[in-house]
C-alpha cells in the first residue's frame, strides 16, 4: 500500500482545480509606487498589473529580484511593524550603562579613578551613546507587510511614508481594494482555494522568490486549513 503525500493531495483533491486557472499573464500596470528605503539600502518598486497580480521588484547592493503574485491569495488586512536597527542601540545602551558604572565607581572612591581623565572618559562615552541611540530612533521605520492569506509568508514590505504619506495611503488602499475584488470574485471551493495558494507558493519558491523554508512554513500553514 502507497501512501499519498500531503502536499499531492491537497492540489489534486480538487477535480475541479484546472478550470479555474489563470490563461493570461498580466498585460497592464493600474498602479505603482517606487521606495528607496536608505535604512536597508534598498529601491523597491511595486506595480499593480490588471488590478489582479502585484510585482514586487527590489534593488539591493548586493542583488536585484522581481517576481510576480495574484492578489487572491494575499491577506488582506497588513501587518504593522517597526524596524530597528538593533546593534548600534544596544551599543548606545551599553556605553551609558557603562557611563554610569564608572561614575558610580568613581564616587565610592575607588583608588585606580583617580585619574583626572575619568570623567572625560564618562562624558565621552555618554555622549556617543546618547547619538548612536538618536540615531535609532531617527532611522527607524514603520512597515507594512501584506502576508499570504493562509500560508502567512510575508510577501510585499511597503515602507511607511515613503515616497510621502499622500502616495503611500494611495497605494496600499488602492492595493487592499484589488486584493477584496479578487477573492470576493473568487468561486473556489475551501480545497480548490488552498490548493491555489500552495500552488502560488511553489511557484514563487521555484522563481527564487521564496526560500525553501520559507515555502515549507507556507505549506505547513495552509495543510493545517485543509
């Protein structure tokens, strides 16, 4: 006796599945917007194609990648999250804690502080924390990021404000109407639904745009629906 693996029958529970399948690619861009995002040194550039499929291209130092994604699958409702820049605050942290402790050791008279240099070793050291913590607030941004609707990968991360607020606010509402007009015309069932979703996950996997862990959480996200 065989048995059937999870993943095979998820996608081919449903007879139906084939009919519904997407013939033409995306022709038309409705909308776009461009972000260059000096915090990770990244140009992103998002595009709605048909009202139907978002392109999501991104510029890197070290690397470019673009890909495409039906908006029937995607949440939604976005996630909002702030990025930080987690080593230089710590390291702001750390340098008026240490800042303090010298100025405490130097007031219960520890011989070996003495040295007249002992509090401009203290004012330095809280000073550059106090600018490396500046600047963490200041380079920190909020994000937005639109998930898949069951598998929850992230899969487009728009930055707050950027190219401004009037922009942004367009975009992502416009983006949020496409995605609710895809999935309210949708006539999938729950399995065809799923196997749809899995089916764009593999996809995006195989184009690089997903990793291989990333699409096995995917997989196991969208196995616990079924």
């Amino acid at each position: 006796m065989t048995t059937q693996n999870p993943e095979e029958e998820i996608t081919l529970s449903s007879s139906e599945f084939d009919q519904f399948k997407e013939e033409a690619g995306p022709t038309s861009v409705t909308s776009e917007m461009q972000q260059n995002i000096r915090i990770k040194e990244q140009l992103k550039l998002f595009r709605i194609f048909d009202k139907k499929y978002l392109n999501v291209n991104q510029k890197t130092a070290d690397a470019t990648t673009s890909f495409f994604v039906k908006l029937a699958v995607l949440d939604s409702t976005p996630v909002r999250k702030r990025l930080i820049k987690y080593f230089p605050l710590l390291l702001g942290l750390v340098l008026i804690s240490l800042a303090g402790f010298i100025l405490y050791l130097k007031q219960q008279g520890l011989p070996i502080l003495h040295n007249p240099y002992v509090y401009t070793v203290i004012v330095a050291f809280a000073a550059i924390g106090s600018i490396l913590i500046v600047y963490v607030i200041k380079e920190s941004r909020n994000v937005l990021i639109f998930y898949s609707q069951h598998g929850r990968i992230p899969i487009a991360e728009l930055f707050y404000r950027i190219p401004d607020k009037a922009a942004f606010n367009h975009f992502v509402s416009e983006l949020m109407d496409c995605i609710n007009t895809e999935r309210s015309k949708s006539h999938y069932t729950k399995t065809q639904t799923l196997a749809a979703e899995l089916s764009e996950h593999r996809r995006l996997r195989d184009e690089g745009a997903l990793t291989n862990k990333e699409y096995e959480t995917a997989k196991n996200s969208i196995m616990a629906f079924h």
